[in-house]
C-alpha cells in the first residue's frame, strides 16, 4: 500500500551539451595527431561503466605508449622508426573516433532503467504505468521470504510500456459498495435524529 513508488525522472544532460562533448571527445584524437586519442576512450568508458570499454581503454594506451616509443627512438624525422610511429599514430587516432562516436551514440540512444526492489528491472526512469483498480498489470509478483507471510506477495509489479487510461473510468465495486453503506448510514442517522427530534 504505501511502499516505493516511482520516483521523479533523473535530470539528463541537454542535447546540446552532449553534442557539444561528443565533437570535442571525437576531434581531440584527430586535431593531436593520435597524441591526445586515449582521452576519448577514457571519457567512454567513465561514462558507460562496461568492463569492455575499460580494457579496450588499457589497450589503446598501450598501443599508443608502443607507437609513441617508436617516435622517440628515432634519430631523426627521415627514420623509418619515425614513420612506424606516426602512422601508428594517425591509424589509433581514426579507429579511436569511429569507435568512440559509434560507442557513444549508442550508449546515449539507451533509456536509462531504474533498479526496483529485489533486483528486478523496471521501465525507464521516471515512466510508470498507472495501476488502475481492478486492472492486472503483467508482470512477476513481490517474493515472499522467510517463514513470515508477505501480506504484498500478490501484489503485481507493474512491467512494460504503460496500459491506455480509458476516458471515464467505472467506479471499483468496492467503492459502489461502501458509498451505499455509507448512504443507509446517513439515511438511518437522520431516521435517529428526526425521532428524537419529536
């Protein structure tokens, strides 16, 4: 009855504002010649929290420390070693951007979920469907644990997009049913009242 409910819709970042991030993120590999291109992948892999893009990230420093040794070993800018390294280079800052803009406009396009209890994921954040009386929302109900009885172990939780509001709603039969209590209340009070009256 009066547990969680769904909670306010988490602020996100303005559209412009991504963008703008976005371009700097993928122009900032290219505009240093490779030298700046672990920035991008970095920021990837704050932001989207994967395993993945974390490794990916060592790995493209690595490469990247790999490549650069090759430019300071050289003796001079005519050297082959010169030419491995800045290659190098040029090739880790254009794979670096294609993926990083890939990554991350693919990240973005995500609904953030909101985590409901027990671990069970719920629509995006801010979204929940109306629960209407006498309506079943599909969906698994509240697990019940330890010997005590969950008096909300029936009680659905709500999943997937939204049902249509009708336009008038009946009133629930339970409702009906307590508003005519409520009316032969009143009449019998005023039956009382009238008598004692006389």
């Amino acid at each position: 009855m009066h547990g969680p409910g769904y909670g306010p819709p988490q602020p996100r970042p303005s559209g412009a504002g991504v963008i703008v991030l976005r371009v700097l993120f993928a122009l900032l590999p290219l505009l240093s010649i490779g030298m700046l291109s672990w920035t991008a992948l970095l920021r990837l892999a704050i932001v989207t929290r994967r395993g993945a893009h974390w490794a990916l990230f060592w790995a493209q420093l690595a490469l990247f420390v790999f490549f650069f040794s090759f430019i300071v070993a050289a003796p001079d800018e005519n050297d082959w070693r010169m030419d491995v390294g800045m290659i190098g280079l040029l090739a880790l800052a254009v794979a670096t951007t294609a993926y990083f803009l890939y990554a991350d406009i693919r990240h973005a396009a995500q609904a953030p979920f909101v985590v409901l209890p027990f671990g069970q994921y719920g629509g995006p954040a801010g979204y929940g469907p109306p629960h209407l009386p006498g309506t079943h929302i599909p969906g698994t109900t509240a697990p019940q644990f330890g010997p005590y009885v969950n008096p909300y172990a029936d009680t659905p939780v709500p999943s997937g997009p939204p049902a249509p509001v009708p336009p008038h709603l009946p009133a629930a039969p339970r409702i009906e049913q307590v508003r005519a209590e409520l009316d032969e209340l009143s009449q019998y009070l005023r039956k009382g009242t009238e008598g004692e009256a006389r």
